[in-house]
C-alpha cells in the first residue's frame, strides 16, 4: 500500500490504515490528527466547489484551496512522523504487522 500520494499527503487508505492501529497507544494524538487531517480535506473539498459556485470570488478561494493543500501535507507527514515514532510504520513507508 502507498501511504502518501500526491504533494506528499497521506492516501486515503493510509489513514483509514493509521486509524486502526491508533489503539496500540494510550494517548489519543493520532486519532486527533487524523479527525484534523479529515475536516482539512473537506474544506479542500468545500474550496474547489467554491471555486465553480462564486467566479468572481475564485482567486481568493484558490488561494485558500492552497492553503489548505499545504496544510495537509504538513499534518500528513506529522502523522506519518508520529506513526513511525509509535511503531505504525517502518522507515520504509509500509506499515508494521500488529502482534496478535
């Protein structure tokens, strides 16, 4: 599996993945992010609807539609840091097998 995709954010089935093994820790850090990561793309997705609804208003909303993609990237690699930190991934990207 291909955790980050394009701009270096984490794919979607890379957080789907990464929410299933915020349970290994007692903190809930992760699954903060993650919820963070998740209203950060809506509003991407909010952004670009913007963009078609409001065309004299489509400089602004593209330049928060940026914004919002480069904060995406960021909270993803914080996450993907954090994950390896806590033993979710390897150094390689792939994540690592839960004990049974």
């Amino acid at each position: 599996m291909t955790i980050y995709g394009e701009g270096n954010r984490l794919t979607n089935e890379a957080i789907l993945q990464l929410g299933e093994h915020t349970d290994m820790i007692e903190c809930e850090c992760p699954t903060h992010l993650i919820a963070i990561l998740k209203k950060i793309r809506a509003f991407s997705e909010y952004s670009q609807t913007c963009i078609e609804k409001f065309p004299k208003d489509e400089k602004m909303h593209k330049w928060l539609l940026s914004a919002s993609l480069n904060l995406d990237t960021l909270l993803s690699g914080t996450i993907g840091q954090l994950a390896r930190h806590e033993g979710f991934i390897n150094e390689s990207n792939e994540f690592v097998a839960r004990k049974s």
